[in-house]
C-alpha cells in the first residue's frame, strides 16, 4: 500500500492506496510543533479506526507547498528501521 501525505498550510492530508484505488483518507490540522511522533501516533490511530495494518505501507509520497515546512515529517516513518 502506498501512503500519501501533503503537507499544507494549514491542513495536511493523508491518503492510502492499494494499487490504484483510494481506501482511505483523513485531514489534520497541520501544526509546526507537532513532533514526528505525534503524527506517528494520529496516524496509527487513524489506521486502527479504519482497521488498516500501518505495517501495510510499503511506500510513502510527501508534497509540500514549502519546503522548509515537513521538518517534522523528516526521518524513518514510525515502527520502520
């Protein structure tokens, strides 16, 4: 499954897809003191409500309308070597 994350000025949008269908998707307000972590959490969560396996994802895509601002998406997604 493919993970799909744009990070916007004020929402990021998350997406999942299994080939080229769209399963799912959410919004979150898009935060610059959100740690890594906290969004690991919101989206383990947002996949446990949808009963998707976070451990599916076999790649992620990230856009950003600033490239300064995925700072805090920077790093191994959660629960990845």
């Amino acid at each position: 499954m493919l993970l799909v994350i744009d990070v916007g000025n004020s929402n990021t949008s998350l997406g999942v897809y299994r080939d080229d269908e769209l399963i799912a998707h959410w919004r979150l307000t898009t935060n610059p003191a959100r740690t890594v972590d906290e969004y690991g959490v919101h989206a383990r969560n947002l996949f446990e409500l949808a009963q998707l396996d976070f451990k599916a994802i076999d790649a992620i895509a990230i856009a950003s309308v600033d490239p300064g601002r995925p700072s805090s998406s920077r790093g191994r997604p959660p629960g990845r070597p």
